[in-house]
C-alpha cells in the first residue's frame, strides 16, 4: 500500500471540512465539518505511524480524539446557549463582533 | 493511484480504494446536504470509514476508540444538538451561508497545496506491512513519555465537562 | 574531613512556606466561619514560620561557625565572630565555604528532565526567611486594626499570607522552576491585593497595570531560566548531577569556566529584565507608585521585604551568571549598574513632585532598589543584601506611619498638602517613628541605613565603578531631602484640611500666621475648646476632601473627627520596626571592625574551592528522590582544621573565583568579590552631603511655609470667617502655584518635571506608542490590502468574485465563516509561498 494513499485521502477530507467550516451557516454543521478535519489529521497521525513503525502517532491520535470529545461537548454546549438566548443557531446573526 | 504493483498489497488497496471513495462521497454530502439530520447521518458514514481506514493501518485499539468516541458518544451528542436546536428535520433553506462559494477557492487551493506536496514528498513511499499494534505498546506510550500531555487532556475534559454543564445548564 | 553541622531547622525549613501555605487555603474555606475572620489563622502561620525561620538562622550560624573551626557562640554570634576574626588575621582567608543545606524532592518528570521541588538554605534565605517573616507578622498585626470591618477583610488576610508564602517559596527555592513559581504566586498575590477595593475604578486599573507591567519582565524570567537551563544541563549532569535547573548547579555552572559568554551574557540579561519589571527599575518602574492604590499595609509589605526584593534576590542568588555575563570584576559600567543609576536619579527627582504621601515613599523604593542594584551590578553583594535587610525595616516602619496617620490623622487621606501637615503634635509616637525611619532611610550616621547605603556606595566606588559612586552619592543628597519634604509636608507646618479637623485654629491659625515652630500651645487648646462650633465647617471641607482624596471611605469613620494618635494595633509594629530601624545597622557595622561583620561572617558565601561530586555523589538520585547534598557535597577542599599552611594554600588557589578558571574537579559557588575597606574619611563625604540634604531641606521648606503664611495674613483676613474653609481650599491652589514657583527656580522642578514628564510622556508614550502603531498598522492594512488588494483580486476573478466580493469588502463582518475562509486561505497562501520558496 502506498503512503500517499492515505495522506491524500487525508488531505481531501481535510479540505472539505474547511469548505463546510466557511459555507455552512448552521452552528452545528460547522462543528460537523470541524470534525471532519480532525479526523483527516488523526488519519494523517496513523498514516505516519505505520510508515515509520512506532506507536507515537497513534498516541496523539488517541489524544487528538479526547480533545475532539471536549470540544464537541463545549461547542454543543454554546450552541444551545446561543439558541436559548436567540432562537437562532444561524453564525451569519451572530455578528456582534464586527470591527 | 496505482492499484497494483508487485510491492503492493492488492487486496489492502482495493479495500481501501473502496473505503475511500465512500468516506469522500459522504463527506462531500456531509457539507452539501440540505438536511442536517442527513448530514450527522453523513458524518457516520465518514467517521466509521475513517475507522476502517484505521484497522488497515493496523491501528485497531485507536479504530476501536473511534468508534467507541465518535460514532458512539459524540454523534449521538450531535443529534442531540440538532434535535435541542429545533433544527427543521426535513429539508432546510439557507443551510448555508450567502458568501459560502468562498470556501470553495480556498478549500481548492489547500487541497491542491497538500496534495502536491504529498505527492511530491512521499511519491512512490509504500508502507511497511505491520502486523497488529499491541495495545501494550500504546499504554507504555501513554502512561511514560507522553504522561504530562495525558494529564493535560484528562485537564481539558473535566474542564470541558464542567464548562459544558455551565454552559448548557438553566438558570 | 570533618561534616558540617546541620539541624532540624535546617532541614525542615521547607516547612516555613509551607505553614502560611496551607493557611492560605485554610483562611479560604473555614476563615469566616472563625471569631476573628480568618486573620487568627494567618496570624498564627506567619508566627510559626518565624519561630521555624529563628531556628534555621540560629542553626545556620552554629554550622558556619563549627565549619570554621570555632565553637559556637549563640545566635548573635558577636563573640564568635570576634574569635573567628582573630583566627581569620592569623591564618590568612582560611575559611571553608559552607555549603547550603539542599533538599530536593522530585515534583514531576518528563522524558528524562526531571524537576525537583525543594530547599536551598543559605546565609541569604536564612536571612530573608527571617526578615519576611518578621515583616509579615508585623504587618499582619498592624492590618488587624486597619483593615478592621473590611468588606472582604478574610480574603485579604488570605491574599497576604500567600504573598508571604510566595516569597518563602522564592527564598528557599532549590531550582529555577521553584523560583518562579514563587516569583508567579507573588504577582498574582500582589494583583488581588493592589486591586482590593477593586470597585474603584483606578483600583483595579492600578491592579492590572502592576500585574501586567511585572508580567512584561517576566517573560525574561522564562526566557532567561530556558536560555540557562540549556546552557547549564549537560555540564551540571555530568559534574553535579543535577539538572541545569538547580540554583547551586547554575553557580558552580557560571564559574566553572566551562560556560559560553555569549549564553552567560544573554541569560544574565533576559533574567535581568524580569529584575526591572519586579523590582521596579527604570523603563518599568511605572507601576510601583500607582500600585499604591492597595491597602497601606499591603504596601508595605510590598515594598520592605517581598515583592519588589524578589528581583534584587534574584540576582543576588544567581549571583555567579551575572558576575560572569556582565563581566563585573573586569569592566566600569554594565547594563545594572546603567539601569540602577538612573534609576536612583529619576526616582528622587520624581519623588518631589508627589503630592501623595505613600507615592513619595513608592519612589524612595524605587530608588533604595536602585541602590540594591547599583550594589550588585558593581560587585558589591555584601551591602546590597544588607540594604534588602536594613531597607525592609525603615521603608515598612514609613508605610506603617503613613497608614497611620491616614488612618487616624487625615481621614483616609494620602495628600500631604491637602490634608496633613502640623501631625506632630497630635500624633507624637507615630511622628518619632517616622522620623527614626526616616533619617534611616536618609542615612544618617548610627541608623541603620547608613551602614548599608554607605557601604553600597564605598564598594561601588572601590570597584572601579567611580562615576556611579557620584550618581550615588547625589542619589543620596535627594533621598534626605524629600524625605524631609514628605516629613515636613507631614507633621510640621499647619494643619490643613482633614489634618485639621476639630482643630478651629487653622482656620484662625491661617490668618495669624501660625508656623509650626511658633504655634502657641494655647492656641491648640483654645482651638479644641472652639471646636464644636468649627466642626460643622472643617467637617464639609473634610468631605469635600475626602472625594478627591486617595482614601477608600470604605470602612470606620462616617463623620470626620479630629486627629488623634493610632490604636496601640498600629503603633506596636510601628514602634518595634522604628527600634529596629534603629539597630538593623549594626548586624553588619563595617565601622567598628570585623567582629560586628555579621552579614560577612553569615550571609556572604565564601568564594572557596569545594570538590566537585562528579557523577553525583551529591545529587545522586535515588529511587526515593530524596537528595541531600548538604552534608554531603560541603566538604571543603581542604581540611583547614589545623594546619594553617595548608588553609592558606588552599586559600591561595581559591582566590581566583570567578576570576580565573577553577580546576578541574573543584567547583566555585560563589565568586570572589572585593570589600572595600571603612574609612571614616570616606564615610564622612556620604555624611556631609546627607546631612547637607536634610538641612537644606528643611530650611527650604521652613522658607516657604513661613513666606507663604505671611502671604495668607492678607488673604484671609479679607474673607468672612464663614467662608473660611471654602477659602482654604481656593488658596490652596494658589499656594501650591507659589511652592512650586520657588523651587522652580530652585533646582530640582525642571529636572523633576522633565523626569515626570519622560515618564508620562516617552515611557507611557512608547507603550501608547506601540498601540498607536498597532491600530494605523490594522487600519493600513484593511485599507489598502484587505480593502484594495483581496478585494480587487476577488473582483478581478469572474462569477465567483461576484458572489463573494460583496460579502468580502467588509471584512470585519463578524461572521465567523468569513473569518474562517479568510484564515484558511490565508494559511494555505503562506504555506504555497514557503513551497515555492523551497522548492
């Protein structure tokens, strides 16, 4: 099996998760699409793992899956505060940032 | 993609040709669907892909823990989500933002980009036949040279466990 | 080869940070719930760990003595010391260096780097464990009156005893990391009691502004601790077998000769920036006067013997990386010495123009840090630590007085010239103290400042520093005479405003012209008689006062009342740190001979040979983690017991430390650093010009309060009686217009205001500066390239463009996918440029 068979699989799942992180209006949509590109790292981790045959890789895959975990909790956690406070998920309204 | 090649696995790579064709269709209907149930149903799809991706790698006890984790807890988290929202269940207009054709050149180019340099760094790079990965190997790992990252992220999710309960909590 | 003596003190003196510590914790939780609010508890820690931190010191100075071949003679050590004098002039430099009593514990390890927590007991922690405790306590007794009826009276004593237990940690720290987690509980220690009443905006303003100024220098710290760490690690492996985190491995590392210059160098400044931010140096000294917004207690804490000392213990610790980075024994100036000299000029030129007692002495800090520093930079540890030992005691003992006469002379007031002024006389026990600390601090021959100032400025000179000896020395002459200005403004002169409550002569003494030295008894007495009918009147002009005064209101005395001397609470720390302030001197009294050389003989390490341990022996890490390198590691090279030649052979050898190389197999801990030898004739000249400080100033000021009284005679005799306080305070204006009009012409305004000004203009300025420079840069930026640039190309390219081109020419929208499509192509751009440009 090549290597690059992986990385690229990785790289593309990696860039359609950035294209659903800008395109996608829907909070949770926008967590989903996070998801996606941490997944193509952690393919990447695993990938790399194999390749240089020691479990190190692996490891932060593991890692990079529990931050995944706490992140999903925390983001849903915000977004049903914003709901609450708003009835409304949608980012585009979520604007009181602007400079 | 060379499919087969003496120092190439056939039946590894056919499996994950296969594999992948379906993680990027159901990843690709994960960003573009107008349904956002659908979409988390999608994402399933992706997240247990990436999973068989990982037992081919001969990374089991991390493909077992992403299913366990993602398919498991945090899509389930998700459809909560989606549900508490009171996201539309069927389709749903304007699921995506009015400049969303921007991501369009930019996940092109950062595609593009990696791709190149993937390819132009590990062009012909086979990866070495593995057996299995003890587990044993990982808790070695884990419990000493990465100790203090594992504390850390024992840190994040007590942290992320509170702060969701405060977050999310009525008062 | 006989061992050092140690002892239970010694050993366990981990637990002297360690009781205010848990205390901390215990005030936290349970403190409410106690009769006295919590403040038992800390009181209590504090008073444990001074009896921990006496023995320690006491058993410090038995194993010092037995390492010199005397018998011991009791704590004081006057009569030992005097022994051991002899013995020294006959045997030449013979004694041993006694090694610290190091404990380490191991706190957490990481892919071979393993950090120990620990103790490093010297002459310096056993000194300043003794004198942060003793200062704490007092403090914490004095707060029990003045905080009394606090709003958040249990977290105060909370904050103030785990900014005690900070310090502790810094003091005994056994290893860099240990230091800085003192070092970091100390700033954040300091931000919640600066900002104690926080609900006053400049309160908490002054709070973040000392957090983060101290925070901008302690990115040195990090920096510095890595630089070394790096530096140091393989040689203290291999020759100590420690990790190049231990304070006793960066000495010997520094010294050995083994260490690159450039690393020396580089380390040495970086650690020197975090002094600057700590310890109040010039570019960075901004925050310690407005940190006066804190409860004068705190202040005094802060400014005696934590905080701002932690900076001056830093490099006196590390003592060894400075001596080599800056070179200290071989050139004239260097980045301390630079930095400190300007430091003592600017600070006693600002301290003029402060209206606001605590902020005189904030300068006057300033300034005694510089001196700390001037001494060190020059090679002169000796007196620079004995300035941290003296300095703690006066400037604590003025913080004190001033707590005190705000809070039962001026109403919570700090203004000297608008709410003091003819305090003497109601406060007698408060005034003498003041003024004992004070001529301390301006150093006057038997207080306790001049021992140690004036030895500052006679090693400075006599190390080849001789321009800062002179910057010193008018550093001196301006110390003396705003401390006279601050006294003057304070307890002499007439009273005014809240100083002058219930008091009806100043409303009569204005117009009779009354100066402090002919102020009639009777007048006073007349005044009291009168004062319940002038009470309503002062009472308003008090009020009025109070608003724009630096006092919190917050607790105690709705109405104003007439000024009366302090509680015994306050006067007891007072009157025991004046005694103190008075006696600290001689613990270390160069004048009289050797055998007073106390902090000589105890404090300064000895820079003599010691065998070097390699492959541990010392630091040998065993399974239960438990090191103990003091008795151990301090054998001295040479067993000096008796046979004199061979003491001063070894001696010999020894006197190149850190100013040749030590052999192999031998370390240095501590380089050699010359004495200056007392001379009166020397002493004399730092005398004269402090002595001529005072006079001047005091006939400076005697001039013009009497000129400015005759001045009032006309002015008040004009106005009715009734609307005399209202007069007052319009004169007021105008008489400040006349004080500051002669002085003006005087000497010190124009180069007092062009300081105050460089500080608010070119140092804030820079600071301002940089933000200004941040938002044009922001506002350059989305102009022309976000505006013109992304734009224009999104434009330029076809449907796409059309459709996102709207969306993109706000690009602040706030929506959080055009952020994210903007980093994401952002990165992917940076990342294309950097394959180009690899490829």
């Amino acid at each position: 099996m090549l290597a690059v068979n992986f990385l690229l699989l990785g790289a593309v799942l990696f860039s359609i998760g950035v294209f659903g992180v800008i395109a996608r209006r829907n909070a949770v949509m926008v967590l989903m699409s996070v998801e996606l590109i941490l997944n193509a790292v952690n393919l990447n981790l695993i990938a790399f793992a194999l390749l240089h045959g020691n479990v190190d890789g692996q490891v932060f895959a593991l890692y990079v899956i529990a931050v995944a975990a706490a992140e999903v909790g925390v983001g849903l956690g915000m977004v049903l505060l914003v709901y609450r406070n708003r009835r409304s998920i949608s980012l585009d309204e979520l604007s009181e940032m602007k400079g | 993609m060379i499919v087969a090649a003496d120092n190439i696995n056939v039946a590894q790579n056919v499996a994950f040709g296969i594999i992948a064709f379906l993680m990027v269709f159901s990843a690709l209907c994960v960003v573009t669907t107008k349904n956002v149930v659908h979409a988390a149903l999608w994402l399933v799809l992706v997240l247990a892909g990436v999973a068989a991706q990982y037992v081919l790698a001969a990374a089991e006890f991390v493909a077992v823990s992403q299913v366990l984790v993602y398919v498991g807890a945090v899509m389930v988290l998700f459809l909560f989500g989606i549900m508490l929202t009171r996201a539309q269940i069927g389709k749903e207009r304007g699921l995506n933002n009015k400049s969303w054709a921007l991501g369009i050149p930019v996940a092109l180019m950062l595609g593009g980009l990696l791709s190149y340099v993937i390819i132009d760094e590990f062009d012909d790079t086979t990866m070495p036949d593995a057996g299995p990965t003890p587990t044993e190997a990982i808790a070695d790992n884990v419990l000493a040279p990465y100790l203090v990252p594992f504390l850390a992220i024992s840190f994040i999710l007590l942290a992320a466990a509170i702060g969701s309960i405060v977050l999310a909590r009525k008062d | 080869m006989h061992e050092l003596q140690s002892g239970w003190f010694l050993e366990n003196a981990w637990l002297i940070p360690l009781i205010p510590g848990i205390a901390f914790f215990l005030i936290l939780f349970i403190g409410k719930k106690l009769p006295m609010k919590g403040s038992e508890l800390g009181l209590a820690s504090m008073a444990a760990s001074l009896v921990l931190a006496a023995g320690a010191a006491y058993q410090w100075v038995q194993r010092t003595d037995a390492a010199a071949g005397t018998e011991s003679a009791g704590p004081v050590g006057f009569v030992a010391g005097f022994a051991r004098s002899i013995a020294a002039s006959e045997g030449g430099h013979a004694e041993p260096f006694v090694a610290p009593v190091i404990r380490s514990w191991t706190w957490w390890q990481n892919d071979g780097v393993e950090l120990g927590i620990g103790q490093h007991i010297d002459g310096l922690s056993v000194m300043l464990l003794l004198l942060v405790t003793f200062i704490s306590l007092l403090v914490q007794v004095y707060s029990l009156e003045y905080v009394r009826g606090d709003r958040r009276y249990t977290h105060f004593f909370a904050a103030i005893t785990l900014f005690s237990a900070g310090m502790l940690v810094m003091v005994l720290a056994e290893n860099m990391i240990q230091l800085i987690l003192g070092w970091e509980i100390m700033g954040v220690c300091s931000f919640m009691l600066i900002g104690h009443w926080w609900e006053e905006e400049p309160n908490a303003r002054a709070a973040l502004k000392a957090f983060f100024t101290v925070r901008v220098g302690d990115v040195g710290l990090l920096v510095g601790t890595s630089v070394l760490f790096f530096g140091a690690n393989e040689w203290t492996q291999d020759h100590l077998g420690v990790s190049g985190f231990s304070i006793e491995g960066l000495q010997a590392w520094a010294l050995s000769g083994d260490a690159s210059h450039l690393v020396l160098l580089w380390g040495a400044v970086a650690l020197f920036c975090a002094c600057i931010g700590k310890s109040g140096q010039f570019p960075l000294h901004t925050w310690l006067p407005d940190a006066m917004a804190g409860p004068t207690p705190v202040s005094s804490l802060l400014h005696s013997s934590t905080m701002v000392v932690a900076g001056v213990f830093l490099v006196a610790r590390l003592y060894p990386v400075f001596w080599e980075g800056f070179s200290i024994p071989d050139s004239s100036t260097n980045v301390i010495v630079v930095i400190a000299a300007i430091t003592i000029v600017i600070s006693g030129l600002l301290a003029f123009v402060q209206n606001d007692i605590k902020k005189v002495l904030a300068y006057s800090t300033v300034g005694q840090l510089g001196y700390m520093m001037l001494g060190l930079g020059a090679g002169a540890w000796l007196p620079a630590v004995f300035h941290i030992f003296t300095h703690a005691f006066f400037k604590c003992c003025l913080f004190l007085c001033a707590g005190s006469v705000s809070h039962s002379g001026s109403h919570h007031s700090f203004d000297m010239k608008k709410d003091m002024g003819g305090l003497a006389r109601k406060m007698p026990i408060t005034c003498g103290a003041w003024i004992v600390a004070a001529l301390a601090l301006a150093g006057v021959f038997p207080l306790a400042g001049f021992f140690s100032k004036d030895e500052i400025i006679d090693n400075v000179g006599y190390n080849g520093y001789t321009v800062f000896m002179w910057i010193a020395l008018g550093g001196a002459f301006l110390t003396a005479a705003y401390t006279v200005r601050a006294t003057y403004l304070t307890f002499f002169g007439e009273s005014r405003g809240a100083a002058a409550v219930g008091d009806a002569h100043h409303q009569a003494g204005l117009g009779a012209a009354l100066s402090a030295h002919d102020a009639p008894h009777d007048v006073q007495q007349e005044g009291e008689l009168e004062a319940d009918a002038a009470h309503g009147e002062a009472g308003k002009v008090a009020v009025l006062l109070e608003e724009d005064g630096a006092g919190h209101g917050d607790h105690g005395h709705d109405e104003a009342h007439p000024p009366h001397e302090s509680p015994k609470l306050l006067l007891i720390p007072i009157c025991i740190l004046a005694g103190l302030a008075v006696l600290a001197g001689f613990a270390n009294a160069t004048p009289f001979g050797e055998q007073w050389e106390n902090f000589k003989e105890y404090v300064e390490p000895r820079p003599e040979l010691v065998s070097a341990t390699p492959g541990g022996v010392a630091g040998a890490e065993t399974p239960s983690s438990e090191t103990e390198s003091g008795a151990a590691g301090a054998v001295p090279a040479a067993d000096e017991g008796g046979d004199e030649s061979e003491g001063s052979a070894e001696a010999e050898a020894a006197v190149g430390c850190g100013l040749t190389v030590p052999e192999e197999s031998a370390v240095c801990y501590f380089p050699a650093v010359d004495h200056a030898e007392f001379k009166w004739s020397k002493a004399a000249v730092s005398l004269i010009v402090v002595i001529a400080g005072l006079v001047s100033s005091w006939f400076v000021c005697v001039a013009l309060y009497t000129k400015r009284n005759r001045h009032l005679v006309g002015l008040t005799e004009r106005f009715a009686p009734a609307r005399a306080g209202y007069t007052f305070l319009a004169n007021k204006y105008y008489l400040d217009a006349l004080y500051e009009g002669v002085i003006v012409r005087g000497i010190a305004h124009p180069i007092a205001a062009a300081a105050y000004w460089i500080n608010q203009n070119v140092i804030d300025g820079i600071v301002n500066g940089a933000g200004r420079a941040g938002k044009w840069l922001g506002g350059f930026f989305y102009k022309n390239i976000d505006q013109g640039l992304v734009d224009g190309a999104v434009k330029g390219s076809g449907t796409v463009a059309n459709a996102t081109g709207h969306a993109l020419q706000p690009v602040q929208s706030g929506k959080v996918s055009q952020y994210g499509g903007l980093l994401f192509g952002a990165a992917a751009v940076g990342a294309i440029v950097l394959v180009i440009i690899n490829v």
